[in-house]
C-alpha cells in the first residue's frame, strides 16, 4: 500500500468495515487486507494482481474480493484487466461477491465500467459499487 493517496487508502478502509460488517459469520471470517494494520496479512496474487481485500468464511463457503478505485485508478487500462482477472476467479466459487468502492461521484461511471467487462461467465458473481464520500 506504500505510495497509495491518502483517497485510497480511505476507500480500503471502508471496503475492509463494508467487509466486516457484511460477511462476519458465527464460524469466523479470515479477511486479507492491502493495508498497514493488516501487517504481513496481505491477499495472495490473483490472475497476476493484488486485491485490495480478500475474504472467505472458515471453513470456506464463499469469497469476496473488494477492490478500491480513484478517478484516476478508473482510467487505467490496468484496472479492467485487474478486475476481469478478480471476477474469473469469482466465478469459480459459489456465493462469491466482488465490491468496487469509489469516490461518491464516480458511480455512475464505475457502474458502467463494470457492466462493459462483465461477461456470461461473471454472473454468478454478485457485484456492487460502494460509493464512499472521500476525505480530502
């Protein structure tokens, strides 16, 4: 997460509570987070990238990946091919979930980033953009 806006690291946070919040289960939740309180806990590589969150229940019945994105993360050709790298993996799994947390505003436009990359093979895969209101 070193090098990462003050913007972002903010959207991961509320992606990690979002998280949390939405999946804990009586059995455990195991979550894997691209930030400094996580320390070495950080998620594996998945189709060549880091998400910014990783979770499962223990045992695993089910996977959510959550990644944060800036306006100007958005307009990185990196980020479509991150995602349909995340969603692939998704899709593999029953009761998977991929959240895309960005600036308030942005929604309406990550909304449509997500509807041109999703794919046949993507909608078991629940999918929402969380609009966060960034700190500046």
């Amino acid at each position: 997460m070193s090098g990462e806006s003050a913007a972002h690291i903010h959207l991961v946070e509320q992606l990690i509570a979002l998280v949390e919040r939405r999946h804990r289960t009586s059995r455990g939740l195991m979550v894997f987070a691209d930030h400094r309180k996580f320390g070495s806990n950080r998620p594996p590589t998945i189709g060549g990238f880091h998400p910014d969150v990783l979770a499962q229940d223990v045992p695993a019945s089910f996977q959510v990946i959550g990644e944060a994105k800036t306006q100007k993360d958005l307009e990185e050709e990196r980020s479509s091919r991150q995602i349909c790298a995340f969603l692939d993996h998704l899709a593999l799994y029953s009761n998977s979930s991929f959240y895309l947390a960005v600036p308030w505003y942005l929604k309406g436009r990550a909304n449509y980033f997500i509807y041109a990359l999703r794919r046949p093979t993507h909608q078991s895969v629940a999918i929402q953009v969380i609009p966060i209101t960034v700190r500046l």
